[in-house]
C-alpha cells in the first residue's frame, strides 16, 4: 500500500505548495522538539521529518531548505484552516462525513489486498526471463472483434472454413483504418496491448489463429504476422533491467491474484436478486443530483431484494448502504444494470471487510495513519471549495472572463442524420450494399427501419446535440455530411446511419451562462483566492517558527 500512501502525501503536499507563500510570521528559537507554534498548537519536529521525508520519496525531490520551508509552511497553513477558522459548515456536510466513511472503508480494503494479495505474489527467475525475452520481440499481428464470445466463435468458425480476415474485418469494424486493412495492429512490444490478448499473441506462431480471447474490451480473435527477435540478449542487460521487469510482471500479476483471492471468498453467480424489487429500487433512491438533499423515499418493497449464502439485504438496507456512498460515485447509478452491479460489489465489500475486521487491518496504526492522511486530504477540498464559493467578483470581471473564454459557454454542435436500424447483421450488410449500389436510403429506411417514428420520416432524426448520440459521438462528429456509417451494433439491433447536416453552436449569451462564468472564474483564481484567505487568518493568529533548527534537520 506504499503507492498508495505516496499518492495522498504527494496530493496534500502539492495542493498546499500551490497555496503557499514567503514566511511573514516570527522566526523565533522554539525548544529543540518544536518546529513551529501556530496559536497554541504546536509542530513537532518528528511529525515535520515525517511529512518531508514522505514527500520527498514520494516527489523524487532532492533535500533543500526551500522545499523543507515550503513543506512547513504548508504545516502551517494546514493547521491554521483546520484548527484557527470555523469549519462547522464543513463538519456538519452530511457529503463531508460520507466521504470520510468511504475512504475509511477503502483504505481497510486496500491494506487488505496488500497484505494478503500483493505481498504473496511470486516472481520466478523463469517468469522475469521470459518477460525479457518478451520485451525484445516484436510482434505484428491483426484481429476480429466481437462483443460477445458467441459472436467471436462465430468468426473463428468462419476463418476456419476459408473465410479471409479482410472481409470480415468489413464487417465488425467501424474504424475505417481497421475495416479497410482486414484489422492488422502493426507491430507491438510486450506491454503495449491488453495483457490477456498479449499472451494469447505471444503463444502464436506466424500465420496461427488464436480461439476468441475474452480482454478488458470484448472478445478478439488473432493472427500473427511476424515475430521479430532482438538478436543480441545479453545477461548484462537482463540483469540491469531486472529490477524493472519485476515491477512490470507484479503489476500485470495483479488483476489474476485479485481475482483468485476474491474466488474463494465471492461468487458473482449465485447472488440472488429480486428483479421486481430492483427495478423499483432505481427509482426510490433518496438522493437528489440536482442538490445533494436526500428525500423521503417513496413506499418501500417489504421482502428480500439480495441473497448471498448466509446475507440478506432488504430494499431498505440496500437504500441506506447506496445513500452511504459518496455522491461522485453514487450518481453513476444510472440504470437498473449498474444498480444490480453495484449491490454486488457492496456484498463482496461487506464480506471483504468483515475478513479485514477478523484480521485486526482496522486497528493497525498503518491503516489508522493513512485514514488520518485521507481525511485532511478530503478535509482540505471541501474547504477549497467553500473558500473559493464564498468569493464574489465584479460582475465587469465575470463579463471579461467571458469575453476572454468563448469556447467555455458554446452551445453543443448539432448534427442531423438518416438512420437505418434492423435486428440481424447480415441483413443490415445487405441494405449497406443496396445503398452503395445506389438505393435510395430514405426508401429502406421507410420498408426496413425498426424504429417506426424515424422510419416514418425515412429515417430523418433531425438535428440533436452530438451528445445524444453516446458513443457514436466522436464518429459522427469526425463524419463529413453525406458520408454512410456502419453497421454499428447497439444494444441488440444493428444501424446503418448517414450524415445529412452539422450545425455549429452559438455562444451562449452572458446572462445565460452569468453563474457559470463566476463558477469558472473561481476555478481560475483559487490559488490567488486561498493566499488572500490564509493571509487573513496569519494576520489573527501568531505563527513562530525556527528557521536555523528547520536548517539543520537531519533527514533520512
């Protein structure tokens, strides 16, 4: 968990560096054991070392008394906001105590996949050899993909009976690159690519067809073009990069020995969820996106919604434990699947948890520190931001910013396309043909088109805003009117869409956007925003520090 904690300390650390100015306080000589007052708390020098020495590790910064300053003035600041200023505003943040909670609970977990994962993991002499054989071969290689492992078989079948990756390449790819060069990669190194798909293409021999191999995407389906050796190994280049590949193997590691660990404790498979309970659940969740005010639910479902061995979880207990989490987490509960996925990983978080708890990880002081270190970390943000939301400007500034940054208040460019939508792939292939052999695309979307509304109107959508469009988005946008797109598979259907018309948006008008503007200005101006504040609080409070002490600190 070493990464970890560098990850916090460097976060605290630089947040603060970005707040922090010259010493205008008392340099004074304090007892050898105190760096530094701040009112009538006082800086040890042990918690000082500490804190600089995390940093400096975590930083890569070599020793100097600039940074050692810089460091302690951010000491300094820390406790002149926490413990010199009226934060009941923050404390009392139902969103605040949340996120204190959550980052509890992750650290608890995370020091558990440490200790009982990470640190378990073996590296054999044989595994970082072939590791660096690896990484001097270069492998050129194309592949078929597919959403699901049905349709990847499918594509196996049909290579081994003849069929070429050229024209299938037309028919899976929407990327013009990949359909039009029967989707050959190019040459790639050991860590270039998905890791499952790299060992199923280093097993290869030149011209081998892998079966379909299920990666972090979907499912491809490979053929090796090349292998290209680096004919000159040798020991003394092993050994000098033996210590990187260790890194390397440990990290791609990683996800298998969660997974096996997670094994023998979880099965996705046989949690029990009441359909009828979840779908309404989605729509009783007590939180409000617009303003973060939870609600009163509406009528609850009696009965067990989750099962898992020896756990049951009714609506009202799955409700509460959604409202815990944080809300940049909770609003991505979108849909009855991400729900149904986000109850599984609270049974597999409470099981995990309860292991850690029979481990004694809750009450290991470094499990306690780090909580300390992420909770001044989320303490620090949420005051930023309260800070920052307290700042009012002119409005001849908020309208000059305005002025100086267009793009910032841009209406969403709006695009206008003809759709075509059908069930079977094969048979969108064949209406694509149609219209390449000139078939009028509004009469098939007329006779053809699933969707009746838009068939009606032979397929016209109308202008919309690009977002709309999902992941679509970025392809249609990159489109030139009159080009055809597709097939593209969505969800169970298969769409052949040409683009008819784009529009650029307007700027939106100053009164408009007024609220935003200011919001942004803020962003722009915290750093000069949170030195006006924390100078007024230097001003009301008495600050000493002993700068030639600061100076001579031994520091590992």
């Amino acid at each position: 968990m070493i990464k970890q904690y560098r990850t916090v300390f460097k976060f605290i650390c630089i947040f603060l560096l970005l707040i922090s100015h010259t010493f205008q306080s008392q340099q004074l000589a304090l007892p050898k054991e105190v760096l530094a007052e701040v009112g009538t708390t006082k800086i040890n020098t042990t918690d000082f070392v500490t804190r600089y020495s995390e940093y400096i590790l975590a930083s890569g910064i070599k020793d100097n008394i600039v940074t050692r300053r810089a460091i302690l003035n951010n000491m300094i600041n820390e406790t002149l906001l926490r413990q010199y200023d009226d934060n009941k505003k923050i404390f009392d943040n139902p969103e605040y105590k949340k996120e204190l909670k959550w980052a509890e609970k992750q650290t608890v977990l995370a020091f558990l996949k440490d200790r009982d994962i990470y640190a378990k993991m073996k590296v054999t002499e044989a595994e970082l050899r072939d590791a660096f054989y690896k990484t001097n071969l270069k492998i050129s290689a194309r592949h078929l993909f597919a959403e699901t492992e049905e349709e990847a078989k499918s594509l196996y079948q049909l290579l081994q009976t003849g069929q070429d990756f050229s024209t299938l390449a037309k028919q899976v790819f929407t990327d013009s690159t990949l359909r039009n060069n029967g989707g050959y990669l190019g040459f790639f190194s050991w860590g270039d690519m998905d890791p499952t798909f790299e060992d199923a293409a280093y097993s290869l021999k030149p011209g081998e067809i892998s079966k379909p191999v299920k990666t972090q995407f979907g499912y491809s389906v490979i053929k090796v073009e090349e292998r290209v050796p680096n004919p000159l190994l040798t020991e003394t280049e092993f050994l000098k990069n033996k210590k990187h590949i260790e890194r390397t193997v440990r990290m791609r590691k990683r996800g298998i020995a969660e997974a096996e660990f997670v094994s023998k404790y979880f099965n996705a498979g046989k949690v029990t969820v009441d359909e009828k309970i979840l779908s309404k659940t989605l729509d009783n969740l007590s939180y409000s996106t617009a303003d973060l005010v939870e609600s009163a639910p509406k009528e609850l479902t009696s009965g067990v919604l989750v099962r898992y061995q020896n756990r049951v979880y009714s609506q009202k207990d799955i409700l509460q434990r959604i409202n815990a989490i944080p809300f940049f987490h909770r609003e991505k509960i979108s849909s009855v699947k991400a729900l149904e996925a986000t109850i599984k990983g609270l049974v597999l978080q409470d099981i995990l948890f309860g292991l850690a708890e029979k481990k004694g990880y809750t009450k290991s002081e470094e499990v306690l520190a780090t909580i300390e270190k992420y909770n001044s970390n989320i303490f620090l943000k949420y005051k930023r931001a309260e800070v920052a939301e307290a700042k009012t400007f002119p409005e001849s500034d908020v309208r000059k910013f305005y002025d100086d940054n267009p793009a910032y208040f841009k209406n969403e460019d709006q695009i206008n396309i003809q759709e075509i939508i059908v069930s079977r792939k094969t048979f969108a292939d064949t209406l694509l043909e149609k219209i390449k052999s000139g078939s009028d695309f509004g009469n098939l979307a007329f006779m053809y088109s699933k969707r009746s509304w838009s068939a009606k109107n032979k397929g016209v959508m109308g202008f919309a805003d690009l977002s709309k469009f999902g992941g679509l988005k970025d392809t249609l946008s990159k489109s030139e009117v009159g080009n055809i797109i597709g097939p593209v598979k969505i969800q169970d259907m298969f769409g052949i869409f040409k683009v008819l018309g784009k529009k650029t948006g307007a700027i939106k008008k100053f009164d408009e956007v007024k609220n935003l503007a200011e919001k942004l200005l803020r962003k722009e101006k915290s750093k000069p925003i949170m030195e006006e504040y924390i100078t007024g609080l230097r001003q009301k409070t008495i600050v000493k520090w002993d700068d030639n002490q600061l100076s001579l600190l031994t520091v590992n």
